[in-house]
C-alpha cells in the first residue's frame, strides 16, 4: 500500500467537509435572508395601502446616502447600517451536531490514515517515521507552560475577587487562615505539576533505555507521609480554633450584643429587631396565622416592643448575636462582606455572633464603588425563587443607629391587637359553652 494511495482518500474527506460546512452556513444564511426579504416585501404591502407623509424631501438625492458621507450635502444622516443575521446559524443543534460528527471523520480518517503509513514502513523493512514517545513529552511540555500561564492568568485577572476586604474583627482571621490555605496548596500544585510533567518530557519512552525499579526507599516515604501530616495539622488547628472563635460565645459576651432574629422562608428574609428590652419574644409555628406570620406569642410581654425591619442596619463596633431560623426548608444565613455563614434549620434556631468594623460608607471609599453594599443572601439552593433572598445591610454609626431604630414598625400593631382580641373572645365563648354543656 503505498503513502500516496492512503493520503488521497484523506485528503477527499477533508474536502467534503469543508464543502458540507460552507454548504450549511450558506443554506442557512439564504434562509435568513430569504425571511428578512419576505419580511420587508409584507411591510411594503401594508405601507402603499395607507397614506404616509415623506419622511425624506425629494430634493435630496437618495443615490447619495453613505454610511460614511451623510447625505451628500455635508449633512451627517444617522442611519443604522443593516447587519446580516446569522442568529439561526448559531442556534441550530443540528447544526453543530453534524459539525461535530464531521470531526469525528475526519480525525477517524487521519488516524487510519497515519495507521496505514506505519505498516507501509514496517512491511518495507524500515523503522517507525514517527516517534509517538516523543510526540507526547512535547504535548505534556506545551500543556504544562499552558497551564501555568493559564494559573497566573487567573490570578491576575481574577485575584481581586478573592483578596477582598472584610468588615468584621473575625474576617481578618478568616482571611489569614484562607491566605495560609491557598498559598500551602498552590504551591504544591505548581511544584508538584512541573515535577511531573517534566519526568514525562526528560525521561521519554525509548529503546535504547531501561527504566530503573525502585522498590523502596525509607527515608522517601517518611518525608511524604510526615510532611504532609504536620502540614495537615497546622490547618485543621488553625481552621478549629478560628471557628471556635466565632461561634463558641461567652455568656457574657452574648449579653453585650445586639439581638436581631432572622427566618428565611421561601422565598424571603424575615428580620425582628429586640426592641428596648434588647429580648426578642417567643415563638410558636402553631400561632402562625396570615397576619402573624412568625407565630410570635403575644401573650410574652417581651415580643410587644419587637420591630420588624425591611433591611438589616447594624452598629459599627458593637457586638450583634444573630438568632437564625427557617420556616420551610433549609436555607443559609450568608453575608460574604462580613464572613459570615450559617445554615438556617427548620425547627432548630441556629446562632452567629460577630463585630461589624467597617461602616459600608467606609467600605465604599476603600473599594472605590460608590454602590457597594453589604447584602444578606441565602447560600442554599432552596426552591425556584432562590436568588430572590436577598437583604440590603447597612453598617452605621450608633447615632445613625439610634435614629434608624426608633422609626421601625412593630410586630405588635393594631391589626394583631384585634386578633388577639377576637381570639380570646372567641376562646371565652367556647368555654362558656363547655362549661354549660358540662353543667346539664
């Protein structure tokens, strides 16, 4: 089988399908344009059939119109340049599927193709004509200079995203313990990566060398077992203690901050300030009625002066305890200009106690954006309408604080007044009732 004989029919196919594709861009370019003219001709139609004043006075010669030259007057004419519309030529799946398939072949015939080309050589008696070994250490020594472009690359251009500034006294050593993390394993990512796509390059496969057996080595693997392990240990400590940090309070601490309650629900943040008392009141889900969503119980004087906020303002330097609930199904308690994560449980109040220290005035001149916010989301996938939770924070002064506090509404208004009141008049009723029917 002579090379000639191989590369012919390769050399066919690649042509059908260029052929194919240039074939299937056009059809689809005819039909657009076909529908564009269709289009335009109906509009003709519907325009003779009514009078319509001259948008363009007659004394102009429209011959004359460019994109470029105005009217030909010296007058500039703002007139949108049509653009063809290959819309349908990137939507069709059929499209790229034969695309696809088309590829397949031709990489299929290229293979068979070179295939043939080593048996021609070897029943000729002659060596390989290719040298596949070494063929792949230049793809793994392309791909690794790749790669690590592609590591600084991302770093360069996305880094920013990940070296933000936090606005709590606990962000800071939530950042250290990050940076310590990320720095350890990119390191040994990078190291470990040239190490090994470098062997592959140096010690390429051959026939004039045999590969060494090394069987074992002491010394070897109690560096790569001990190393590790201290490495290891260094950040599951350091991860303990900083989560210990957070969430394992003093009692005294508690009573120093600011109590705020939030209930995530589908699909809605619901946030209860503590009033003057600094005590949210008692909750039951069997109070839970339209107007009380929360199934706040009322009967607890604590839950009269608790107010019920649309955004969640916060006092710069000063301790806030976040009760947080859910009504449903799972959601998260998530403010990542805060670091701050916490599930929200069905039927279990979960807590997070942090010091906000950075005003969001103050963040904004440190980010140099204007609009930026701090906002509360919801870090669980909990339904459809999930991306819809979401609740602007502020970080204030605890003058503005103060001020911002005294306007909220309460819980306890004049609608849940009146039911209350009918309820109890109801449940007297009903007792009156009992107690006659007992009587007889």
């Amino acid at each position: 089988m002579s090379l000639r004989k191989v590369l012919i029919p390769a050399v066919y196919s690649l042509v059908l399908v260029l052929a194919l594709t240039t074939v299937s861009v056009k059809a689809q370019n005819q039909d657009s344009t076909a529908v564009s003219i269709t289009a335009a001709t109906d509009s003709a139609k519907a325009m003779n059939s009514v009078q319509v004043p001259t948008l363009i006075s007659t004394d102009v010669d429209t011959t004359k119109l460019s994109w470029n030259q105005g009217d030909g007057q010296g007058n500039p004419v703002e007139i949108a340049k049509p653009e063809q519309d290959f819309s349908g030529v990137y939507k069709s799946a059929a499209y790229y599927t034969l695309l696809f398939f088309l590829f397949c072949v031709f990489i299929g015939i290229v293979g068979k193709a070179l295939r043939a080309y080593e048996l021609t050589r070897s029943i000729q008696g002659k060596g390989p004509g290719i040298n596949w070994h070494r063929v792949q250490s230049v793809l793994f020594a392309i791909t690794l200079i790749a790669g690590l472009y592609g590591t600084y690359w991302s770093f360069q251009n996305h880094g920013s995203l990940i070296n933000t500034i936090s606005g709590t006294l606990h962000g800071a050593k939530i950042d250290f313990m990050f940076n310590i993390t990320l720095g350890i394993t990119l390191t040994v990512f990078v190291l470990t990566h040239i190490a090994l796509f470098y062997f592959t390059f140096k010690y390429v496969g051959s026939e004039k060398r045999k590969a060494y057996f090394y069987p074992h080595n002491d010394t070897l693997e109690r560096v790569w077992t001990i190393v590790p392990a201290i490495v290891l240990t260094v950040l599951v400590l350091l991860g303990f203690f900083t989560w210990r940090g957070i969430t394992n309070v003093s009692e005294e601490d508690q009573k120093k901050a600011l109590n705020i309650e939030v209930t995530g629900e589908q699909f809605k943040w619901t946030v209860r300030y503590p009033g003057a008392d600094n005590q949210v009141g008692l909750r039951n889900y069997k109070l839970i009625t339209p107007t009380n969503g929360l199934g706040i119980d009322f009967t607890d004087k604590k839950s009269w002066d608790d107010q019920i906020a649309g955004e969640i303002v916060l006092p710069v330097n000063r301790p806030v305890r976040f009760s947080i609930n859910a009504k449903d199904v799972l959601h998260s308690f998530y403010i990542p200009g805060f670091r701050v994560q916490m599930n929200a449980v069905p039927g279990m109040p979960t807590y997070f106690q942090f010091t906000p220290s950075v005003t969001t005035a103050e963040m904004r001149e440190k980010t140099n954006d204007p609009t930026y916010d701090y906002i509360l989301l919801c870090a669980k996938i909990c339904g459809s309408g999930h991306y819809n939770m979401q609740v602007k924070v502020k970080v204030v002064s605890e003058k503005e604080y103060q001020e911002w506090a005294v306007k909220q509404p309460l819980f306890y208004n004049d609608d849940m007044k009146k039911q209350m009141q009918s309820a109890q008049v109801t449940d007297a009723a009903a007792n009156t009732t009992l107690a006659l029917t007992t009587s007889k």
